[in-house]
C-alpha cells in the first residue's frame, strides 16, 4: 500500500476511535469512579494484547524496560488520572477539544529535543492546524458557562494533554526494540499497577460487581477501540512516520466528534465549525505533505 494512502488510514480510523472514546468516558466517570475505572480499562487491555502478543510472537520490547516504565507512568498513569478526573468537573467537549490541539504541538516540541527534524511544510501544517482548531474551540465554547470548577477540569486537561506528549515522543523509541502490539501491553499493565493504589482512596473496587451493564459497555469501548485498535496504530503511525507528524492524528479528533455528534445525537455544527474543520483537514494534509517512512527517532533510539 503506498505510504500516503496507509497514512491516511491510520489517521482516520485512530481519530475514529479515539473521538468516540470521549463519549464512552464522560458516560463511565458518570456512573462509576475514574480511577477504579481506568485501572480495569488497562489492566484488561493490557492482558489481552499480552495474549495477542504472545500468540503472534510479538516482541514486547523489554530491553527497554526502564523506557516503556517512563511511558507507562507519563502515558497510562498520569494522562488518564489527568483527564478522566478532568471529566467529572467539567463536559466531554472540553476534553475532546484541548486535549486534541495541544497534542501535536507539545509532542512535535518535545520531539524536536530528542532529534526529530522539523521541515517547512511540517510547520505550516501544524500553525494552520492550531489555527482550525482554535477556530472550532472558539466556535463549540461560546456562549458556554464558565465555573471554577470547570475551569480546573479544563487544566486538568492540559496537564493530560503534556504527559500524552511525552508517551507518544518515547513510543517512537520503545517500538524499535518492541512491536506496537508488544510496547503497548507492556504500558497498559504497568500503567494498571501503578493506578490500581489510588483506586482505594475512592470506593476501594468493593463497587465493581455492583457496576450498571451501561459502565461495562463503556469500559468495552475503551478496551478494545480507544485502547487495542487506537494505541497500537497510532504506535505502528510513531514508528513508521515519527511521533510529530503520527500525534497530527490529534487534530482530527475534534473534527469527527463534531461528525458523530451530527450522525449519533442529531446536532448541528455551526458554519464556523465547518470553516474551521476544513482549515484542520488543510493543516494535516500539509504536515504529511510528501511524508516518508523515515528516521523520526531513529538515530535517538540507537543512542
């Protein structure tokens, strides 16, 4: 498959997963606890895809051991309790709007430092990019309350959005001695056992059996697209292009959130939406622009 048509399926079906995953969030922090909630997320993610790494022979990557424990704490401990405490303060949009913009840039920054090369086109689809998305967050925020404590929520979000940014910067280290599949199990269970401690400063996991089937739905959606099918393409995406242009991915996430919201809950975006999704689309296809398998990391990885 050529390189352009592979990246662009990677990108959509990443932001597909991951759009919806706001949804199934907001709807599982408001029926159960957000730690207790994110620690099952991972710890079943991370078995399964240690099974399907397993049965495939996949490497998991542990001569990298003491990266893919970084990863874990930065990526699967600190965003999720970032962010899914975020969304008990504050609603699902907020989230899926700052998170998504402040990925690329934070990620290409912190790539810069580690070796990865920023091009011309590079830049001027991430400016155009950031311009479309504060087009959007401008347009789906106005007229909205604003509360101290959404507010924390919203800076919650931030914080989330700088430790995803790192996760993804040392996945395109971590999967030259792993495999997506590999890397990716390893994190979601480290990051499992790190959350699991504070689950017990909110119900103690003695509410588990008691949770509604609707919270284990959303669970299910998290496990298997935003997690199984999301992480490891957008790992497979860091690997073959690098993480600066893979976190891109990030700017579609708002942009299809607007579309499930017209398909699913049968709302309206406004013509500044529009405008300002069609400038996102724009941005990316810029920064891909001529965008080969290269060497993003690579000659870090081997330092």
């Amino acid at each position: 498959m050529p390189a352009p048509v592979l990246t662009v399926l990677l990108y959509v079906t990443v932001a597909l997963c991951w759009s919806g995953s706001w949804t199934a969030g907001k709807l599982g922090v408001g029926a159960v606890p957000p730690i207790e909630l994110s620690t099952i997320r991972f710890a079943i993610a991370g078995l399964l895809m240690l099974a399907i790494a397993r049965a495939t022979g996949s490497s998991l990557g542990l001569v990298r051991w003491k990266l893919l424990l970084v990863a874990a704490f930065f990526g699967i401990f600190a965003y999720n309790a970032l962010v899914f405490v975020g969304l008990t303060l504050g609603p699902a949009s907020d989230g899926a709007l700052i998170v998504p913009t402040l990925n690329p840039v934070l990620t290409v920054f912190i790539a810069t430092f580690l070796g990865e090369r920023l091009t011309r086109t590079k830049v001027a689809g991430i400016t155009c990019a950031t311009v479309g998305a504060i087009v959007v967050v401008a347009s789906a925020q106005s007229g909205a309350a604003v509360s101290s404590e959404r507010l924390v929520g919203d800076l919650l979000m931030v914080g989330g959005a700088a430790c995803w940014s790192v996760y993804a910067t040392i996945g395109a280290i971590t999967t030259r001695a792993g495999s997506p599949v590999g890397v990716t199990a390893v994190a979601c269970v480290a990051g499992a056992v790190m959350l699991f401690p504070f689950g017990f400063l909110e119900r103690g996991y003695r509410d588990v059996p008691a949770w509604p089937a609707s919270a284990w739905l959303d669970i299910a959606y998290l496990v298997v697209f935003a997690t199984i099918v999301g992480f490891v393409l957008f790992y497979y995406a860091v690997r073959h292009v690098g993480a600066g242009l893979a976190s891109m991915v990030s700017y579609l996430v708002p942009l299809f959130a607007l579309v499930q919201a017209v398909v699913l809950l049968n709302e309206r975006p406004t013509p500044l939406e529009l405008v300002g999704g069609a400038i996102i689309l724009l941005g990316v296809r810029l920064a891909t622009w001529r965008a080969l398998p290269g060497t993003a990391l690579e000659d870090a990885a081997s330092a």
